[in-house]
C-alpha cells in the first residue's frame, strides 16, 4: 500500500526532501552511474511541486513539476526505487500530476520509458539525445 503526498518546494519538511533527493541520489547517481548535479537550485522554489509516493514509511517514487520559462509545465527526475518498480508507481505518480492540469507539459525520457509518458498523450519530438550517457527524447503533451 502506498501513500501519494505533494508540496510545494517551500512546503517540504528538511526529512522530505532529505527522503527525496536520496532516492534520486540512490537511483540517478550510483544505480545508473551518471554523475551530475541534482541539487540544481529547483527543488524549493515556490511555484516547483513535488509528488512522491511512500510505502512503509519509504519513499519509493517520485517525481517534479518545475515551471517552463515560457509558459507550460516540465516534468522530471521521475524516478522509482529498484524493489518498487513493475507495480505502477511511475504511471500513478504521472497521473496525479497531470489530473486537472491544464497547459502544455514538456519531458526529457529515457527512451526505453517513452511508452510509460506516451500512455498519457506526451509525443516524441526531436532526435534521440545522450544525456549523462543515457539515451533520452523530448516528449511533449499539448494543453
């Protein structure tokens, strides 16, 4: 059984986001050895939302919803802990997200993942792309 949560970046308790960036750290970082810098200063700004999902008092998944310079939302740093994947979590977090959203949303993929997003009208637009030596592709979901 999980437990979906939201805040805003200043909402976050010190032991949310601590939860948080762990699992992308554990994820990100050392499972899929890409190093980068994932505490880019987006986290806690006002209008940046969280949604995470816990199971046993863990978080198990999460993702973020920053704001597009131009307008629209972008969606990243969906990430699922390895002993909770193959049960849904990505796509009950995507879905909570995008409930009653309106306007366009904007996502970089791994490309194995683009069904997941294209289950929730995202597009792939563009060439494929190594980002931290991954492949990825940009998928855009029209307002």
């Amino acid at each position: 059984m999980t437990t979906l949560h939201r805040a805003t970046g200043p909402e976050l308790t010190a032991a949310e986001l601590y939860a948080i960036l762990r699992l992308r750290s554990d994820v990100f970082v050392v499972e899929q050895d890409c190093v980068y810098a994932d505490i880019d200063g987006l986290d806690l700004r006002p209008e940046t939302r969280h949604l995470w999902l816990t199971s046993g008092g863990e978080v198990v998944a999460c993702l973020r919803v920053l704001a597009e310079p131009g307008g629209g939302s972008r969606i990243g740093r969906v990430v699922t802990a390895k002993p909770a994947r193959g049960q849904g979590l990505a796509a009950q977090l995507m879905a909570a997200a995008l409930e009653g959203a309106a306007g366009e949303f904007v996502l970089d993929a791994q490309t194995y993942a683009q069904q997941l997003y294209a289950r929730f009208g995202f597009v792939a637009e563009g060439e494929e792309f190594l980002e931290d030596g991954i492949p990825h592709v940009t998928m855009r979901r029209k307002g």
